[in-house]
C-alpha cells in the first residue's frame, strides 16, 4: 500500500520561519507592552525573561520532540507515544486553548485590518491623544465594522492553512518574518528619538519589584508561554511537520531568542512614545493602536509608516492565527479523517462563532461580565494565565516523567549530538525546575489572589 507523505517543512529555515511566525504576534506587539504597563515595567521584563529561559525553551522543546517523535497531531500524539493512558487529555485542552485564544485574538487581528484601513485613507492626521482615543473607542464599541473585520481574518487564516503546511504557512512566514523585523527596528528608532524618551526606557528596564503581586508573576508567567506559542499544542502540532534532520535545540533556542527581542523591541516602540505624548503606560488593551497612530501622525513620511506598521502587525497576527488553526485542523484531519478544506472550514467556522462575543464585549455586550470580567477579558485572561500555564505544566510532566529521558535525549539529538551535560541539564528542567516553578507561580497566584 502506499502511504501517502505527510505535509511539511521543508527545512530548518522553513521550521523557524514557521514557529517564530507562531510566536511573534499580537502577543509580543499589543499584549506584551499593555500587560508589562500594568505590571510595573522593569521587573515584570525581568521576570518575563527568566521564565522564557527556565520554562519557555523547555517546553518548546519538549513539544517539538512530542511532535516529531509522534508525527501526530497534538491529541494523537500522546496517544501514540503513550497508548492506554489519559494523557490525551493534555491533546484536548489544547483544542479547547485554540477556541479561546483565537476567538479574543482574532478581533484584535480585526482590528489591526479596520487600521490598515484608515491608515490609508490617512485618517490619523492632524489628530491629538484625545482624538485618536475617542476614534479607537468609537470603532471598537461598533458590531458590524469589527465583525466583519474579524471575519475578513479569519478567512485570511483559513485560506493559509487551507493550503497546507509547506505551500501556504512555511511560504508565506518565510518572507513576511524578516520585514516584520526590519519594519520594526525603523519604528524603534523614530521613538527612542522622540524628546523624553528616556523616560520611556527607563520605565521598561528599571527593575522596581515593589510593584510586583503574585498575579503579576502569573501574568509574566503566561505573557512567556503566550508569546512563545506553548502550553497548547501548536508547536507539538508544527513540531510533526519537522523533518529528522532539523536540530531541535537550535531550533528553539533561535526561535525563543527572536520572539523575546521582538518583545523588547515593541516595547521600545511603544514606551518612549506613550511618555513623550503624555499618555499613562497601564491605558491597556488600547495602547498600540492609539500611541502609534500618535506618532506616526507627528512624524515625517508618518503616513507611510502607519500604513507598512499596521500591514506589517496585522501579517505578524496573521503568522500566528494559522498556527492556532493548524491544531485544530490536523487534530480534525488525523483523528476524525475529515479533508483539509472541510477541516479548515468547520474549525474557522467553530471559532468564528465564539468570536463573535468577543467582539461584541466592547460594545452591545460590555456589560456582560462573567467574574466580573467581559467575555474578551476572561478569554484574554484564561488564554494566558489558565491554559498555557497549566498545560505547559502538563507537558513537562509528561516529558519528564513519562515520555523519559531516553526518549527526549534520543529525538533532541537526531540531527546534530549534543554534548552530555548540556542534554542533562535540559531533562533535569523539564523534571523539576520547570513543574515547580510553575506550580508555585500558579498555586500562589490562585491562593492569595485568587481569579482576579
Ligand atoms: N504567540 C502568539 C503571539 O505572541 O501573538 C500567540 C499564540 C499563537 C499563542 C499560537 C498560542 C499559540 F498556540
């Protein structure tokens, strides 16, 4: 019988383009510099940098051996590598985390096309801070402009998984990466030039700890595994797509290291901009799209660079939703044997629905709160802080103590040996450090502070 060739990546290049793609998103351009604001700056980087060494590489490596050792997607493969057990369960919280991140993330996405918009028809000249607030507030309390939006994206999303992992993900990631980076760095230095932006700096990289609860080291805890794609499967799901000749070490490493500088970096963006135009560095959800629009406004050339920035933030979100997609559609693919256009269709559809209340959470349905939160608060929130932690937990329980470190040490070194201590070291985290690193932020956040 002939067995039909699983899609994938067609090399190391394709694999990083790929899964930095994942991680470099809205996660690193919105949410990363709202939630360190709220935090308290300099100490929540800190901490946000440990995590995505101690727990962050760990786990991304630990899913990628999951997924190319199983060459299944993120349910099946714990049912392949470990068959008669419940660790399954780990597979289908993942899918459950897809729905709940893609239905908040996609109406930010939409948001991001709704900008490209009026960045070209050079809406955000002339405006002041007050302005471009009230513009924001306007567009985002609507229904059917960010609905449609955040449909138009999600067909987006659909069409690039629609057409298959090396075709449409690795091609596309492949030349939209490094123009996001570039495009970035062009923004940071208009900003740091900016007259007070010292002060900006010094709010992002001066450590004051006194700011810090419990439930702000959840948050840089979760902020980690959000912006690095792990705890729900993507990467176990991307790491099936990696061929055996790829290092995994490097592979991760290189990915981690992008996505955090893509991190500091907007926050380099953002930072000095929000103090030179007087704006408060915790406004929240907000930030980017009325901060920037403030810049771009007062700059020279402002109205190109509005129009690449959002083009360019709405590609990085895109990278990323696929990515989400794809662990939803090869779950329906491989497990219930469905087409890649009836999967890519039922699961787009699926999540579009759920969607759709987040987008409505800042206008008809804002006073709908579950624990006291909107629909897109709570979603925002159990994404991060919930899902990811708990089932980046899970899978280095899972790789530490099941999948063992035979396993792990032999798929880590398929491609290129590592030296002994360095493989030790690497299970020695995953076994202990990481669990309890994030079972004491996770236990001490829930119990002194409970969900708020
Ligand atoms: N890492 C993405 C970002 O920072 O925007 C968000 C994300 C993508 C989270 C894929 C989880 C995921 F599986």
């Amino acid at each position: 019988m002939a067995i039909k060739q699983r899609d994938g990546f067609s090399g190391k290049f394709g694999v990083i383009a790929a899964a930095a793609g994942s991680a470099v998103g809205l996660g690193n351009i919105w949410r990363f510099p709202y939630v360190t604001g709220e935090n308290g700056g300099g100490a929540f980087l800190l901490l946000y940098v440990f995590f995505i060494i101690v727990i962050g590489v760990p786990v991304m490596m630990s899913e990628f051996v999951i997924g190319r050792r199983s060459q299944s997607n993120a349910f099946g493969a714990f049912r392949k590598l470990s068959p008669g057990s419940a660790w399954w369960i780990i597979g289908l919280m993942g899918i459950v985390a897809a729905f709940v991140i893609l239905s908040f993330y996609s109406t930010v996405a939409g948001w991001t096309l709704e900008y490209v918009y009026q960045a070209f028809s050079g809406n955000f000249a002339g405006k002041n801070i007050t302005q471009l607030n009230a513009d924001f507030a306007n567009f985002t309390s609507g229904s059917w402009r960010p609905l449609f939006w955040q449909m138009l994206f999600m067909i987006f999303t659909a069409g690039v998984v629609f057409a298959g992992v090396q075709k449409g993900i690795e091609k596309y990631t492949k030349i939209l990466m490094p123009v996001l980076l570039v495009m970035i760095i062009a923004i940071c230095v208009r900003s740091v030039t900016l007259p007070g932006a010292e002060k900006g700096l010094r709010f992002l990289f001066e450590p004051d700890f006194s700011k810090l609860s419990f439930q702000g080291v959840l948050t840089a805890l979760g902020q980690a595994a959000f912006s690095l794609s792990i705890g729900m499967g993507a990467l176990i799901t991307y790491g099936s797509y990696v061929r055996k000749d790829t290092p995994l070490l490097s592979t991760a490493v290189q990915v981690a290291t992008t996505d955090t500088i893509i991190a500091i970096l907007s926050g380099v963006m953002i930072f000095p901009a929000i103090m030179a135009l007087g704006q408060d560095p915790a406004a929240g959800p907000g930030l980017v799209f009325v901060t920037l629009p403030g810049i771009f406004q007062a700059m020279p050339g402002g109205f190109y660079f509005a129009i690449v920035f959002f083009v360019l933030l709405s590609v990085a979100a895109l990278t990323s939703t696929i990515s989400v997609l794809e662990v939803v559609v090869a779950f329906l693919i491989e497990e219930r044997k469905m087409s890649r256009g009836k999967a890519t269709l039922i699961g787009a559809g699926a999540i579009s629905i759920i969607g759709v209340a987040c987008t409505l959470s800042f206008g008809p349905l804002k006073d709908f709160k579950i624990f006291d939160k909107t629909v897109f608060d709570l979603m925002d929130y159990l994404s991060a802080n919930i899902f990811l932690t708990f089932g980046a937990l899970l899978i280095v329980i899972y790789t530490g103590w099941k999948l063992g470190k035979s396993n792990f040490v032999d798929e880590i070194n398929q491609a290129a040996k590592i030296p002994k201590f360095l493989s030790s070291t690497i299970v020695f985290i995953i076994k202990y450090i990481a669990p309890l690193a994030i079972g004491a932020v996770a236990i001490g956040a829930f119990f002194f502070e409970g969900l708020t």
